[in-house]
C-alpha cells in the first residue's frame, strides 16, 4: 500500500515535470504545427543555466540553504531567461526562414538544432560530458508519513514539482482563453490567414509561443535541478520526448489535454516500472508503445480537435 | 478627385502561374465597386493581395493615393482597409462575440462594446447567440458574423468576397441590404461577387475580370446593360 | 533563390562595368596570393602544409599544393575571360573555391599558430597570401553578381557511340583519381598527422570551384546526360572503376576499411532515402533496421554468444536478415496507414527507441544485451577469409580488400534497386504522395501500400547492409543503432540530396571521411551534422546532388516566379528588406 502511495506520488512529480515541457510542445504545434523536437533540449539548456546561475552568478553567501528563498527564484528566472532567449532565437534563425518550406524541412531543422544544442552544452559547459551535480542543500526537506507497514516520502521540491505545473497549466490556460493576445494565438493557430485579415500580426504572436513555451521549460529545468540534484545533457532528449507523448495523448494543441496527458505519462512510467515486467528497464518502452497507439487508434489524442484543414 | 483605392497594373502569380494579370480599377470614396466574372478569373488572388496576404509580382495599390502595396497585412487593416473574406473564414471554435473582438483586434479604443452592440443590433440573432461557438452557426448567419466582424475594425473600405456564396435568395438579399445599408453609413465597399446581377444592381461601378485581366468596366447599371455582359455572365444570347 | 527574389531582397547589385576589372582584378590577385608567403613562422607541428610556411624565403616561386590550386583558379579565372563560357558562372564557382581554399588555410594556422601574427606580419616577416587571395575570391564572386546568371549551356548528347563511351570512361577514371587523391591527401588524421585536415579540406574547397565551373559550362551536364543514354554502360564502368580504387595509391589497409565502412552507411542510405527521398516520409528510427539484420546475421554466423548453435553460409544469412528487417520495415510502416506526416515521425523514433530498449536488455538472448555479440567470424568465402589481405600473383591487395569488393558490389545492387523503382510505376506513386498525399489517392493511388511498400524495401536494404556489418566489425552491440545514427544517416541522405543515389552515396562517404581526416575535430562531429542539417534546409534544401526531378521544384535556376503567399511579414513597415521569404 505504501508502495503504491509512494509510486503514486513520484508519478505525479515527474508528471507535472513532463507537463511543463508538454504545454510548449503543444502551444507551438497549435500554432506552426511544427513537432519543436529542440523543445526538450530547451528543458535540458533551462536546467544548465538555471544551475549557472547558481554556481557563477550568485555570490557566494548567497548560496547555502538558509538563502534559498532569495537563491531558488533567482536560478528560475536565471533558466527562464535564457531558455526563453533560446526559444525565440530558434524560432527566428531556424523555424522563420522555413515557414513556406515543405513539411519536412522544419521539421529537420528542429531535429539538427536539437543536436546542436544537446551538443553545444556537452562541450562547452565545464564538466557537462557527465551529470553535474546541483547544490544539494537547498530545499531538501522531507516529509514522511507511516503507512502500514512501509513509509511514504514527499519531499518539498516534489510539492513545489506539482504546485507550480498546476498553477503554471491554470495560468496558462487563462491567459489564453481571456486575453487579446491569447485570443490571437487561438486565431492564429486555427487559422492564420484570416487571423492576418484581423490584423493580428503571426510573427509577433508566433514569437509569444515560443517566449511562454521556452520559460516554462526553463522553469521545468531547474524544478528538475534541485529535484533529481543533477542535471545532465541526456535529459533533453528523453524528457523532450516522454512530453510529446504527453502532448500526443492530451491532444497536440490543448493546454488542459497537455498537463492530463503530462501527469499520465508521468504516472505510467513510474507504475509500469514498479508493477509490469522488466521494471524500469522496459518502462520507456510502455510509453513508446502507448504512444504509437494513441497516434494510430486516436490522432487526435484525449482532447484534441480533429487536425485543420489548411485551406 | 482621388479614389480612396486605386489598384494599378496589378499583377500577381503563384510559382509560375500568373493568376492576375494587369488588372487596374479604382473604388471611389462611399460608392459600391463591384468585380465580377467566373469561378477562377482572379478576383479573390486581387482581394487578397490588396489586403496584404499575397505579394504581387508588379503593380501597385495606392489607398488615398499613397501605396500600400509592400505593407504588411496587419498595417493595411489599421490603414482602414477591412476584408471578408471568401467562405467566411470564422473561427469556428470561438464564440460570437470572441469573433468579434478579433473583428476589432487593432483597435485600442473605447468604443468596441458599443460597436459591438451595433452588429448586434443589425443581426439580431448573433447577439441572442452571442456565447455559442460560430462553427454551430448556419451559412448565413456565418455570413452576418462575417460581415460583423470585418465591420468591427471600422474600416474606410470593406472588401466583400463571395458574401452571398451559398446562401437562400432570401438571405442573399439581406445580405445586399445590409452593404447597402453599410454604405448609408459611409463605409465604401468593394464586393467581389459570382452574382453579377445582383451585385451590378446596387453597384455604382461595376469591372468584368476574366482570365486575370480586367475587360470592361463601367457604372453598375451600364454593366447590367451591357450586352456581352449578358451573355457572358447572366447567362442570356 | 530565384532571381526576381534577390532584386526584392536587395541583395548586392554590382554595376556591369565593374565585370571585367573585378574578374581579371580577382584572376591577378589570385595568382599574386599564390606567389604569397602565407604564413610568418614555422608552426609547431613543423611546417604548414606543403611548405608554405616560409617557402617564399627559401624557395620563392615553388609553388606547390594549395597554393598550385589558387594559381590554377587565378589563372583559369583570367582566361576564362577570353573564351566564350557562360563566364559569370564560372567565376562565381571559381570565386567561392578561392574563398574556400584561403578561408581553410587562413583559419588552420591563425587557430594553431595563435594569432593574427601568423597570417598578416609578425615584424620581420610578412605573409598576406591568404588575405591577398580571399580577396581575389571575393572579387570574384561580385564579378559574378553583375547581372544573371548566364543558362548553362547544353551541349548535344547525340553523339558517336564510341565517343560517349570513350568520355564516360575518362571521366570515371578522373573521379576515382580524384576520389584517390582526396582519401590521401594529407594523409589520415591524427595526432601524428595534424595537417590532414586543412589539407583535405582546402583540397576539396578546390575540387568544388573546379566542378562548378565544369557544370557552369554544361560539361558535367552533358556528361550525365551521356551516362543517362548509355545507363548500363555507364554502371558497369563505374562499378569496374571502383573496384580499381584498391590499385590506387588509396589502396592501404586504413582506406579500405574506411572505404569499407562508407559503403555499408551508402547502401543503408539508398535505403533511407527510397523512404524519406522518394515517399517523402522521415523515418528517425531507420537505424534499428541496419541493427536488426546485423543481430540477424551475428545469430547465423556461428559466434559463441550467438542464440542459435548453427552457422548458414553469408549469402543466406544475408538473406534471412534483409527478410526479417523487411518484415520489421512493413511493421514499423503499418501506422502509416492512419498517421500522417510528422507524427509518423515520431512513430519510427518510437520505434528506434524501442529497438535500442528491447537490445539492451538482451531480449529473448538474441542481442547479447550489454555484453553485445562478440567475436562474430569474417565472411569466409572459398577458404578466403575476408579480413586477410589477399594475394593474386605478384599484387599483394590490403586487408578489407574483399569487404571493399562485397560491399561495391552490395551498393551496385542496391543502387539498381533504387533507380529501377524510383522510374516504376512506384516509384511514381511515392514521388505523388510525397508532393501531395490526398491527391495522390485522389487519382486512384493506393497510398496505404504504396507507403509500407517503401517502409518495406528500405528496411530490408538496410537489413541486407547489417549482415556485412555484422560481419565487418566482428561485434555487434545495442549502442551501435542509437538514434544518433539514424540522424547521422538521414544527415547523409539530406546532404547528397532527397532522392538522389548519388547524392545518398556522397553524403554517406563525406559524413564518414571528414571525421576520418578531423581527428582533432572528432569532439564536434554531432554538432557539425547538426549545423548542416540546419543550413542545408535553409539554403540548399536540394542537397549537394539534387536529383533531377527536385532540382525543377526545389528552387533552382532557372526556375522563376515570386514566391508569395508568406506568413512572414513585415515586423514594422519600414522593415521591407528582410521579407520575402
């Protein structure tokens, strides 16, 4: 039973991690439809820079536990910052050049520069060719509840981990229902051209996408930092696509189908890997499975709308 | 006196394909200007390229004698040059009234609400329904929604494209109604329309594009008149 | 792009008149570059390449390697002026292989000698060579910019049988002395050899203004025509050719086993290619399928860790994992069926993802897991085992001569496969779903099938090309069949050109040699695959050889008209100059 809570729990932190980088997967495929497979690895550059911000921007007072308070937004805005800078710079190098190109053109621009920046942290970040280690003493309260038998531990950046998604998701989702810029992303995404005849201007509100996806990916890579306590170059890619799954299953373009979508991969995985055979060795692979399935049997995922038809 | 648009040796290809070509006519200030000619002569490709969707290969489209030929979409419809376009193009998943303000999405005035209340008080049956989807909306209700929502930018000239396509004679004559109403009210409309004898009938100027290129062009009444005209598109000998 | 895009864009517009002065100008400052110390002090690693260093010091005029190469492009630059040739092209290729050649031996020693010093004057020394002739490059090119670009001429393909034969056999021999040259120059990269590097690439800065040249007055284009007349002619010639490379002086144990290892990326690329070039589908998880039918095959060959206790000759083997491939293929395509465009993309990423999972964990013992499958025995054929070297009468052959031999033989084959499908009825078929699926089915196409058909075939070419891989590196471990690979592969594909076969084939071999010759660069090869996926789409999405049905729609010259219709406007209205595309 405490097995169960416990599993229970850790799916819904690493749901709500998968969340936050799923709702950028899926605002821009609303929006370009373009599969942005770079998006993970702007989870992963959110999660270094959120850390350098830590060990080179921080004085060093400033970095011992009871600093936290003042540390932790500082490192946030530090990855969202930078994660946002990198989102609307791809966009406009490498996605804007390509909007009239064929399909698959962005869609291998997205995949190089993915590998560029996988690439650029690994060589170019002091020690990055192995986990770094993120400051251990912050936040690491734990609490633990007697269950049964066994005991059940949350720790605080668990909770902050499923806070923040939740809250990030409702924001998120209000923004873009009550706005008038969240009105003209919904305009652009259904149709572009009579979005235009409103006057709305897609670049700008392309480049809004890309800004909110990329600062809550920056935002997912440091509540992934001080969560895991390191972060590491691989994680781009694996988190990247663990939220497209998320973003597929929810429905790609749908904000409430994204953080759904997020919260069950989230939980498949940890339960999958506690209770299927082969455990966490074939956990990947249920997901993978799980996706080709909905892609197949539901395109449109949970929440989705049928795709548009380009006129 | 300087027309409020003029469009000069127009024109426009997609690839190699030339879909308008050498196209020139002027709408002046409060009239109705009518294009007309069959499916495929190049009236919307003209439509769209006025409001900034497309680019043209040459020519130039002045608005009160200045051009707006390379300005971007969003800058012509602040320039008071509003487009409905053809099929309505609504965006189904949004509600009435979200329409609408996207409708008025450039302005930052204070006015919307009461601009709002005038579409709702021309079309009755979009203010009842005002919190529905507009993908529910029958096709000429889509249509009034339509022609609401490019009203809401308060534009100088609304272009009209296909506004009567699909549409019951009843409600296609409404629909006429109202541009004439529309013009009693100052706005300067340039139609673009299949139905060339009810759009000559309420035009004061009236162009026959075919193939891409403009071939006649007269008052709406002489148009109507016209013999080849007739034959060509009012199917008579 | 197109040439009414450039006058929106703004692009440069040089004045006619300075055609000529800046041509000849570029031509003179060519030749006075070469003539150009380049360098002011011997580097480290002992003397720049080919001497260059301080060889106007004690050796002035000796003109050699690169520096021969900036005289030749000088001096054809020049003439090229008073012969009738569609001279703008020319000098535009010439120009941007000058560019090439000086950028390359500028770089190389301002990194490696430290400093600006080394290539401009360090007091008593002086060497603005490099300088001296990217400017004759740049002149060059704006020389080429003083108005269109001229049509490349097309010379008469009708000529006598015997001539055409004659020509292609001349100009295949070229290639494999130039392909032999390439592989050589500067020798294999390392730590020993630090040059290899600027070497090969300053010579194939080279090599490209030269055949740009030829293309630019038709003669490359006539000579694929004549190839495209005489097709088997042309095969077997080129297939002959090939197999001389082990005579050449690229014939060492190293070069084969890399010509080797080029040949089994280029048949598994063909195989890509026929899925992502022709069906227009991307497939990221292509590599499982070269993964499978090595697994396949290292089960056959009789190797201890192998799940079966049997040994079947190659051939059946081979055969056995291009069928399981194949069938894996069809299945990986089946959601093809109901998912479309990227997200199958994401289905065959799956797919890889779950291959590599499914290895690792050594599933049903057939992959070794971690431990991999190891000593998986060379092909052994007639008592010859493939990894001797191999004597025939007095010519001793180097070792990996025989995978040489197979594998030209293996990409021969597929490359057969390739054009005879690409001119069938399917090949049709697929080049309409790519350019638009619903009115592909529209006009009566059975894209369903037509699109596990191509899934089908890829993988089972791939599968083929993992037997010899198997074989070849005699290991056969779950990590060789990452993702990375499959992006390596389609970086291969997307380089030659979508749908091209020798685009394919000199994709697989320059990904694969480059590293070879950039050792010292061996960290940044991802992300060079990287940045080359992301400019080639940008500003050559045909590749390097476009194949000719794309070269038509994939902005070429020749090929007119605006493009319109862009999402991308105006961000102020004062901003024209960065629109249009």
């Amino acid at each position: 039973m405490a097995t169960l809570l416990q599993q229970l729990i850790n799916g819904l932190v690493l749901g709500g991690l998968i969340a936050l980088i799923a709702l950028g997967y899926t605002m821009v495929y609303g929006i370009i439809q373009l599969i942005n497979f770079a998006h993970g690895e702007v989870f992963m550059v959110g999660g270094f820079a959120s850390l350098a911000t830590y060990s080179y921007v921080l004085p060093e007072s400033w970095r011992d536990h009871g600093h936290w308070p003042i540390a932790l937004p500082l490192m946030a805005l530090g990855g969202a910052v930078v994660a946002v800078v990198l989102a609307v710079a791809m966009e406009r190098l490498a996605y804007r050049p390509l909007r009239n190109a064929p399909r698959l053109a962005p869609l291998i621009t997205a995949l190089g520069v993915s590998v560029i920046l996988k690439e650029a942290v690994r060589l170019w970040y002091p020690g990055a060719t192995a986990p770094v280690p993120f400051p251990r003493a912050f936040v690491d309260e734990q609490f633990r509840f007697q269950l049964g038998e066994g005991t059940v531990t949350i720790g605080a950046t668990a909770i902050l981990m499923i806070v923040v998604s939740i809250l990030g998701a409702i924001i998120l989702q209000t923004y873009i229902t009550r706005s008038r810029m969240g009105r003209a992303m919904r305009a652009t995404a259904q149709d572009p051209d009579t979005a235009r005849l409103m006057g709305v201007n897609p670049n700008r509100t392309i480049v809004l996408t890309f800004t909110i996806g990329g600062a809550l990916a920056g935002l997912a890579g440091v509540l992934y930092g001080i969560h895991i306590t390191n972060v590491d170059t691989e994680v781009g890619f694996l988190y990247g696509i663990f939220a497209f799954t998320a973003a597929v299953l929810g429905g790609v373009g749908s904000i409430k189908g994204a953080v759904i979508g997020g919260f069950a991969i989230g939980l498949i995985k940890t339960l999958s890997g506690q209770y299927l055979p082969g455990g966490t060795q074939y956990d990947l692979v249920w997901i993978f499975v799980l996706l080709i399935v909905v892609l197949v049997f539901r395109p449109q995922g949970l929440f989705g709308e049928p795709e548009r038809v380009r006129a | 006196m300087t027309a409020l648009l003029e469009v000069q040796n127009l024109s426009v290809a997609y690839g190699a394909i030339e879909a308008v070509r050498d196209v020139s006519f002027a709408v002046g200030e409060g009239q109705i200007v009518s294009l007309i000619g069959s499916n495929g002569a190049g009236k919307t490709t003209t439509l769209r390229t006025i409001s900034g969707l497309l680019r043209p290969k040459s020519g130039s489209i002045l608005l009160e004698g200045k051009p707006i030929t390379e300005l971007a979409a969003h800058t012509i419809l602040e320039r008071g040059v509003a487009h409905c376009p053809e099929g309505r193009r609504l965006f189904g998943r949004m509600t009435v009234e979200e329409n609408l303000h996207l409708g008025a999405y450039v302005r930052k005035d204070s006015g919307v609400a009461a601009d709002m209340q005038r579409v709702y008080d021309l079309f009755p049956v979009l203010g009842q329904r005002r919190t529905q989807k507009a993908g529910l909306f029958s096709g000429g209700e889509q249509q009034m929604l339509a022609i609401g929502r490019a009203m809401m930018s308060r534009p100088r000239l609304l272009m009209l494209d296909e506004p009567s396509m699909g549409l019951s004679p009843i409600m296609t004559q409404r629909i006429f109604d109202t541009i004439k109403d529309l013009q009693a009210q100052g706005t300067t409309i340039l139609l673009v329309e299949q139905n060339a004898l009810a759009a000559l009938a309420l035009s004061d100027r009236g162009y026959v594009v075919d193939l891409g290129r403009t071939t006649l062009e007269g008052p709406g009444h002489d148009l109507l008149a016209d013999e080849r005209v007739r034959a060509a598109y009012l199917g008579e000998d | 792009m197109s040439k009414p895009t450039n006058s929106v864009t703004g692009s440069v517009a040089i004045p006619p008149g300075l055609a000529r002065p800046l041509g000849i100008g570029g031509g003179v400052l060519a030749i006075l570059g070469a003539l150009l110390p380049w360098v002011t002090f011997l580097l480290n690693d002992g003397a720049y390449p080919d001497k260059a260093t301080l060889q106007f010091f004690d050796a002035p005029y000796a003109v050699s390697g690169f520096r021969l190469h900036v005289l030749l492009l000088g001096v054809v630059a020049i003439v090229a002026h008073f012969i009738p040739v569609p001279l703008r092209r020319v000098l535009r290729a010439l120009g941007w292989g000058l560019i090439g050649v000086a950028a390359v031996n500028i770089v190389f020693p301002l990194v490696d000698g430290g400093g600006f010093g080394a290539i401009t004057s360090d007091g008593t020394n002086f060497a603005f060579g490099g300088i001296v002739s990217l400017i004759a490059g740049i002149a060059l090119v704006l020389a080429a910019k003083t108005g269109p670009l001229e049509p490349v001429p097309q010379w008469k393909t009708s000529v006598p049988t015997l001539v055409a034969y004659a020509v292609l056999v001349v100009s295949f021999v070229a290639l494999l002395l130039v392909v032999a040259m390439m592989l050589n120059a500067g020798g294999q990269g390392g730590v020993g050899n630090p040059y290899a590097g600027p070497i090969f690439l300053s010579l194939l800065a080279f090599l490209a203004g030269v055949l740009g040249a030829l293309h630019g007055i038709g003669l490359t284009g006539w000579i694929s025509g004549l190839s495209d007349k005489h097709k088997w002619f042309s095969v077997i010639v080129l297939v002959l050719v090939a197999l001389a490379l082990p005579f050449t002086e690229a014939g060492t144990d190293y070069w084969m086993t890399t010509a080797a290892n080029i040949g089994v990326y280029a048949a598994t690329a063909i195989g890509l290619n026929i899925v992502v070039g022709l069906a227009g589908l991307l497939d990221l998880g292509y590599v499982a399928f070269l993964g499978i039918g090595a697994f396949v095959a290292a089960n056959f060959s009789g190797a201890a860790a192998a799940a079966f206790d049997i040994e079947l000759p190659f051939v059946v083997a081979a055969i056995i994992a291009a069928v399981v491939a194949g069938i894996f293929g069809a299945v990986v395509g089946s959601p093809t069926l109901r998912v479309r465009g990227d997200y199958l993309a994401i289905v065959t990423l799956a797919f890889g993802e779950i291959f590599k999972k499914a290895a690792q964990n050594n599933i049903g013992g057939l992959t070794g897991g971690a431990n991999a499958i190891p000593n998986v025995p060379p092909i052994n054929w007639f008592g010859a085992s493939f990894d001797e070297s191999l004597t025939i009468g007095s010519l001793e052959l180097p070792s990996g001569v025989l995978y040489y031999v197979l594998i030209i033989v293996l990409v021969a084959l597929v490359m057969v496969v390739f054009a005879n499908l690409k001119n069938s009825r399917i090949g049709r078929a697929w080049i309409a779903i790519r350019e638009d699926e619903d009115a592909a089915r529209a006009m009566g196409i059975k894209t369903g099938q037509a699109k596990i058909l191509a899934f089908l075939i890829g993988a089972t070419l791939a599968g083929l090309a993992g037997a010899v891989f198997a074989h070849k590196t005699s290991t056969v471990a779950y990590d060789s069949f990452q993702f990375i690979e499959s992006v390596t592969l389609l970086a291969a594909v997307i380089l030659g050109g979508m749908g091209s076969i020798p685009g394919a084939v000199l994709g697989a071999a320059l990904l694969l040699v480059l590293p070879e010759k950039l050792r010292e660069f061996s960290d940044y090869r991802l992300m060079l695959f990287g940045l080359a996926l992301v400019l080639i789409m940008r500003f050559r999405p045909q590749g390097l050889v476009p194949d000719r049905h794309r070269r038509a729609e994939l902005a070429d010259e020749g090929a007119d008209g605006v493009p319109i219709e862009e999402l991308n406007v105006h961000d102020t209205p004062g901003d024209e100059k960065a629109v249009t595309r």
